[in-house]
C-alpha cells in the first residue's frame, strides 16, 4: 500500500520548478511580441505586459522600410552555401574516418577533434589577416569561409558516431554489387545518416544565422550587413522607438524558427547518436 501511495504522490517541487522555468521563457517571448505590435505613443502609458489597447503593424512597416529585406537576403545566402558546404564536407569526411583502416585518417580525424578546442575569438586577427590578404573582406565570402571552417569539427564529430552505427555488412554488400566509394556514400551512407545530417544542418544553420563576430570584423558596408549586424544597427537608429527594434527582433527569428520545427524530432537522436555506448 505504502509502495503504491508512494508511486502516486506528485512531485510538487519538481512541478513548481518546471513552472518557473516555463515563465521565465515564456515571459520574454511574449513581451517581444505583444511590444511590437504596441504603437510607439502607447509604449511609456501602458503596462508592458498587457496587450496592445490599439494594435499596429506599423513597427513592422518601419523596420521592411530600412532595408531589412537586403539584410535578409545577405543573411539567407549566407546560411544556406555555409550550410551545404558543411554538410558536403563532413559527410565525405565522416565517411573516410568510418571506412579508411590507414593511420593517416586516425592522425586526421584527431586534427577535427582539435578545431573544437579552438575558441573563435582566439583566431579573429589571424583570420582578419587572411580574409585581407585574399581580397575577400566586405564580402559575404567573408563570412561564409570562417563560419563553415569553425564549423566542420564539431559536425565532423557528430557524423562520425552516427556513421559508426551503422553496420558494416551493408557497406560490405554494397562493395559485393559492385558499388564504389561515392555510389556507397551516397546510395547508403547518406539516407542512413539523415537524422544526423539534419541535426548538423538545423545547428549550424542556427550559429551562422545567429553569428555577430565574423560580420562585425569582416564586414563594413551596408550592401553586405546580416541580419545580427542589422538589428544591431535598427537599436542605434529606432533607440527610442522599442516596439520597432523588437518588430526586427521577431522577423529574424521567424526563418530560424521555422527550421528549428522542421528538424525538431531528429535533434536528439543525431545529437546523442554513438555517446551511449
């Protein structure tokens, strides 16, 4: 009796806690979008937590009307040619680490794993130096080189044990029919591995969306400006009109939002593919 009065007993700690938590990300959020759609006039008169008394879209009218949609555009470039080539890459590369029995690949793979211990801001003057050097700065190539670069270790890491799971007899029957090295990577390597391939992709996509060091060190001009170095700017140029840099604050987040539910259900299982063992 004990032992099943003890199995029904609610945790109301653990209850409370999970409610606490649950507000203190809800409530942000929420004071984002109810102020965006707050006029400007009402900002200072009305409870920030309330709703709007006379909802606008005219924030949001504000920010399309400064150029948000170039920043957009450089920001979407950016992330996708950053993502594919970080994909591409590791993917062959993951492959050579889980196939190749040379040492060489063993010495390889431990040069990925020493990328991850490389912090970014250590290496920004060199690689300002570099970007110089090539003629590349103010570009969006600018951006896109160092973010798949920083990028590639810790995907490399992440397909390597998913790779890893997979059984050797397929790759073994595949190389019975006939099949070569890119027909196997990609005929059997690559659908196997799709749950990780989008936990790399979604992640990634999320940390060059999000990036600010690299546009503000190798960027200057407008025509290049992402979306993180453009909010930066919205705040200098609306510094008294809130509701208009939280209007800039929501479209940015959107795009990202959107991937993020996309490859929701296959998050966890790239992320912890090969640590349980």
């Amino acid at each position: 009796m004990s032992a099943r009065t003890s199995r029904t007993t609610p945790n109301v700690l653990g209850g409370l806690a999970g409610w606490v938590w649950l507000a203190i990300i809800i409530v942000p959020i929420y004071y984002i979008l109810v102020t965006s759609l707050r006029p400007q006039a009402d900002y200072y008169s009305e409870n920030p937590l309330s709703l709007p008394t006379n909802p606008t879209l005219d924030a949001y009218g504000q920010v399309l009307a400064n150029d948000f949609l170039r920043y957009f555009g450089n920001s979407v470039v950016v992330t996708l040619v950053s993502v594919l080539v970080i994909l591409a890459v590791s993917l062959m590369a993951s492959y050579v680490v889980v196939r190749s029995r040379r040492r060489s690949t063993a010495r390889l793979f431990q040069v990925f794993l020493l990328g991850i211990a490389i912090p970014i801001q250590a290496t920004i003057i060199p690689v300002y130096y570099l970007i110089v050097q090539l003629g590349l700065y103010d570009t969006l190539w600018a951006i896109i080189l160092p973010s798949i670069a920083f990028a590639i270790p810790l995907s490399v890491l992440i397909l390597t044990n998913f790779l890893r799971d997979v059984p050797a007899e397929l790759f073994e029957s595949m190389r019975v029919d006939g099949a070569g090295e890119w027909r196997t990577l990609w005929s059997l390597a690559l659908p196997l591995t799709r749950p990780a391939v989008m936990t790399v992709g979604v992640y990634n996509a999320l940390q060059v969306w999000n990036g600010f060091l690299f546009p503000l060190v190798l960027t200057q001009s407008a025509e290049t400006r992402v979306l993180p170095l453009s909010l930066w700017s919205f705040q200098g140029e609306f510094s008294v009109n809130v509701p208009a840099v939280l209007a800039a604050v929501v479209l940015s987040v959107l795009p990202i939002l959107a991937a993020y539910i996309v490859g929701r259900r296959q998050l966890v299982s790239g992320l912890t593919a090969g640590f349980g063992k």
